[in-house]
C-alpha cells in the first residue's frame, strides 16, 4: 500500500499528464497550421490570361471536369504524387478534400473515357519545370519568385 504522500503525488502527476494530452488534442484539432507548413500559391503558364478563380472553380479544374480555359486552349494540370506534403496540403486547405479522394475522382474519368488525369511529376522542381514550359498549364507551388508562371488568386465562392 502506498503511502498518503505518494497516492498524493502519483494523483497530482496522472491528472496533469491528462491535461497535457488534452491541450495538445485541442491545438490539433483547432487548426493551428503546423510550423513547417508551406504557403501555397496556384500558378499558371504565362499563357493562361485568368488572374482569379473561385474554388468552385478549381475544383473543376483539378478534377477533371473542366479541361478548357475560356479561350478555348487546353488546361494541362500539373500535380506532386499524392504522398508529397505539398500535394496533401493543397488537397485539404485549397479543394477542401484528400488526396485519395482526387485519385479516386481522375481514375473515374480515366476510365469512362471523359477525361485524362492530371500529369503527376516526381519533384518539386520538376514541377515548376513542368508548369513554365506548358502552356495552359496551371498547378500550385510554394513560392511566387518564379518568372514564367503567374500566380492565380483563388476567391471565395
């Protein structure tokens, strides 16, 4: 049997390891963007003349349902495989669903034969490589300094 003073203790150290564990589920679950989050930025080919989409819209665009700019050229959508954080991130913050659920979204069209998938690159660089020397192309990046591509601002619906 343990002492008075020890039951005291060993009570006091359990209910403080439970606070611990709460304040850190509510910092999760509250949305505190992560420290190590990258801020995302649509870009464009230097091609494409829309300087703002709504999320509808993009939505539209990356899965699929939308191939062709206003101007009639061919929209080349250019992704990170699903597994890239960036890819995750622009998933969740910007079309508001999971990487699974795209995939899931592009194979349907694949295979009915409505649609091709967006072409996924391997490399962030490659990427950027990708968007700048495909015209129509739109996809997301990290940073705006890059001089063949425009940023497109995303509105609220």
């Amino acid at each position: 049997m343990k002492k008075p003073a020890l039951r005291w203790l060993s009570t006091v150290l359990a209910h403080t390891r439970i606070r611990i564990v709460l304040l850190l589920n509510v910092a999760l679950l509250s949305g505190v963007p992560a420290a190590h989050a990258a801020e995302l930025n649509v870009m464009v080919n230097e091609s494409v003349t829309v300087s703002k989409l709504n999320r509808s819209e993009l939505r539209q665009i990356f899965t699929g349902h939308r191939q062709y700019w206003s101007d009639g050229t061919k929209i080349t959508v250019f992704v990170l495989n699903d597994n890239h954080e960036l890819h995750k991130q622009f998933c969740r913050e910007v079309l508001h669903m999971f990487p699974y659920q795209l995939s899931r979204l592009w194979d349907q069209i694949t295979y009915s034969g409505q649609g091709v998938t967006p072409v996924r690159v391997t490399s962030y660089q490659a990427l950027i490589e990708a968007l700048e020397s495909t015209s129509g192309s739109i996809g997301y990046v990290e940073h705006t300094e890059i001089v063949k591509l425009r940023r497109v601002e995303v509105g609220i619906e």
